[in-house]
C-alpha cells in the first residue's frame, strides 16, 4: 500500500504539512518495502487556484491509496474520492509519527473537507 504524506520537507522526520493543495509536497511511503519518495509540490504551492485539484492529480498519478494530511478542501476532496483515495486529516508532527499514527488506527478517515476553498 502507499500511503501520501503532505510534508513540508522530503525528510520523513520534518513536519507534516497542513494544507493539502499547497502543501510544500508529499512523502510517498510504501507500506510494503518502506521506501520513501518525495514528490515536490511547488508549482501547486505558487498556484494562483487550482491547487487542490493539481495536487489531488499528483496523488493519483503517484498510485497513493491513502491520503494523511492536516486538512483538505472540498475540491481536491471530491478528485481524490472519486479516484478512491482514502483521506485521513489531522495529521500533526513528523510524517513519520504520522504514518505511526495512521498504522495505529489513531487518525480518523475524513468524510467530507474540513476546510474551505482557498484555505
């Protein structure tokens, strides 16, 4: 399984980041061989809108199954939806105590955004 992690830096032990659309980029971590990948985020970070629905793509193209994150609009909620993505917020401290958290059954799923556009 890869899990999507927003980060503020490549370094599975520097913070999650708390916006999706603008987050700094992704941690991609696969479960199975514990690799991690980062994927750069900042031509959605700069993003005049659209972020949300570019980064959800991102996600997508990147074969995430699961999304941990701080929080997620409602656009870039409904694209990964649609793409089957599971979405848990909340996400706080390193991405690595994030995926802990995550594995831990301590994040909840996300039902609906919890943010508004533009957040």
């Amino acid at each position: 399984m890869k899990l999507a992690i927003s980060a503020e830096t490549g370094n599975i032990s520097g913070p999650v980041d708390a916006r999706f659309g603008r987050a700094k980029g992704f941690i991609i971590h696969d479960t199975e061989t514990g690799k991690n990948e980062f994927i750069d985020n900042t031509q959605n970070l700069n993003s005049a809108q659209g972020a949300g629905i570019q980064s959800a793509k991102t996600i997508i193209n990147a074969g995430a199954d699961v999304l941990i994150t701080g929080n997620v609009g409602p656009k870039a909620f409904s694209a990964l939806k649609a793409a089957k993505i599971e979405i848990f917020t909340g996400a706080k401290g390193s991405a690595s105590d994030a995926i802990q958290d995550y594995i831990s059954g301590i994040l909840i799923k996300a039902e609906d955004a919890n943010v508004e556009s533009h957040w």
